[in-house]
C-alpha cells in the first residue's frame, strides 16, 4: 500500500502539525520523514516539490504545505 509522507524539520510547528496528521489520517498510512536527521531525505523532498515544511506529500504527488516552519532551501545547507 502506498504511503502519504510528511516531512518536517523537528520545530514546534512541525512537531505539532505531524501530531495531527497522524490523528487525522492515521499512523499506517503515512510515513514520517524528520529532515533535520534524515538529511539524504531533503533532495527526494525538494524533486517531490516541498517548498517549506512541514508538508504533506500524498500518495498520488499533491503537496499541502502546512503552516509554516523552515523553508526547503534552509534544510539544503
């Protein structure tokens, strides 16, 4: 089954918008990727079209942006 992926950077912002993604749709239907400690994970995000996280990524390529807590470019460096 594929997965929705949730990127985010481990701020606050992040930390809370996972915990409610995770309450709305469910821990089994999307895959968590903290980009702060997974930082081969940003080019993949970047080619997916995050422009800043936390983002939502579904399974069929639309990207929501949630809020607004580190841009992409940020996490690159």
């Amino acid at each position: 089954m594929a997965k929705h992926v949730f990127y985010h950077a481990g701020c606050p912002v992040c930390v809370s918008a996972e915990q409610d993604i995770v309450k709305l749709i469910g821990e089994d239907t999307v895959e968590i990727v903290h980009l702060g400690d997974q930082k081969h994970r940003v080019a993949q995000a970047d080619k997916e079209g995050v422009k800043s996280v936390p983002a939502l990524v579904l399974e069929g390529g639309n990207v929501l942006h949630i809020n607004f807590g580190a841009s992409l470019e940020d996490l690159k460096n």
